[in-house]
C-alpha cells in the first residue's frame, strides 16, 4: 500500500520538485549577480584595502547584517508587499523565489567576503605595486584567488536555499515544502512527509558532492 500511494503522489511530488529546483535557480542566480559584487564591495573598502572607505563599509554592512537578522519566516511575511509590487502575486514559487533571493543576498554577500579574506595579503600588495588598477585586482586576482572558496560558497547557499524554499512552503510557496505541509502535516499523511524528507536529502547530498568536486577541480593550489 505504500509503494501504490507513493505511485499515486508521484506527478505532485514531480510537480513540487520541480518548483522546488525553479525557486532555487532564480534565487541562487540573483544571489549570485547581487551578492558577489556586495562581497567585493565589503572586502575592498575595508581598512587597509585599496578602496578603503569606511562609510560605504558600514551602510552596506549594516544592510546587509539588517537581513541576516531577520528569521526567514517573518521576512516572507515582512516582503509581501514588495513580492506583490513584483510579481503580481504573494503564493506559488514565483513570489516565493522574491522572499528567498532577498534572503540569499547578504548570505552570499558575507560568504564571498569571507573568500577574499582567506587570500595571501601579499598578492593583493604585489598587484599594487605593479599598477594594477582596483578593477584588475578585483578580475584578475581576487576572483580567480578566490575560486575555489567561492565554489563552496555557492554549494552552501544552494543547500540553504533549498531549506528556504521548503519554509516558504508554510505560506502557499510551492515546492516541496509545500508538498510536505498540506498532505504531510495537514492530513497526517506520515508516508508523504517521509517521502518529502527523503527527497530533499538526497538532493542536498547531490548539490555538496557536485560543489565539492567542482570547487577541488578549481582549486589550482
């Protein structure tokens, strides 16, 4: 009986993954375009840095801390104006994916800033000394520095993002999450909601062995 209810959910479980993998695309990519360039920003115009500026470093730090500080949970609730100014609409993974980008920001932001403070200060101060402009230092050292660690951050955030999507299931997101509250939890079907974890498992074991190897195969040291 278990085997024949599980082949019965299986076009809602295709359903929901499916959603579940779309909000994490747009959420990782946005983090990506956004947070990258942030976690330059906080790392070149810290003190001692080429772009020192204190007072950009604190705004953007502050913003971003703002954010981080926030539980997922409330923020979904907190964006539903914005999520609505965007897309129209407050539940499916659409509108979900606007909650969980701003979440995946600053959490992107950090971890890259974190990367650049792993390379040796001596690169940066030979780069200098040579004339490199700020804009090829951050191209041509930081970056490619930085790869690998960047590589494992983005396998973080892509597991964080998939824990997101499954919260923003609670308020009609969609996806898995989704999936596990209204047969799972609501109608205390047990073999759903273990089904549901088993799933979002395995696929959080997939994305860290795919990141793994695709960052030891950047890292050049």
């Amino acid at each position: 009986m278990v085997i024949d209810h599980i082949i019965e959910m299986l076009p809602d479980l295709n359903k929901a993954f499916f959603e579940t993998i779309y909000m994490v695309g747009i959420s990782l990519l946005v983090a990506i375009l956004i947070g990258l360039p942030l976690g330059v920003i906080l790392f070149v115009t810290d003190e001692g840095m080429f772009l020192k500026n204190k007072f950009v470093k604190t705004i953007v730090g502050f913003l971003i801390n703002l954010i981080r500080s926030i539980p997922f949970i409330i923020l979904l609730v907190l964006l539903i104006p914005f999520t609505m100014l965007i897309v129209g609409k407050v539940i499916g993974p659409t509108a979900a994916s606007v909650s969980i980008s701003v979440a995946a920001i600053p959490f992107f932001a950090r971890i890259v800033e974190t990367a650049f403070r792993e390379i040796d200060k001596g690169v940066i101060e030979a780069s200098i000394s040579v004339g490199a402009t700020p804009w090829m230092i951050i191209k041509d050292v930081l970056i490619p520095e930085a790869k690998s660690s960047i590589i494992q951050g983005v396998t973080l955030t892509t597991i964080s993002l998939v824990a997101y999507s499954a919260m923003a299931g609670v308020v009609g997101g969609g996806g898995i999450g989704d999936l596990a509250i209204r047969y799972g939890y609501y109608r205390y079907d047990t073999v759903i909601m273990f089904t549901t974890v088993l799933v979002l498992i395995v696929l959080v074991q997939l994305i860290q062995l795919l990141g793994d190897r695709w960052a030891k195969h950047a890292d050049k040291r």
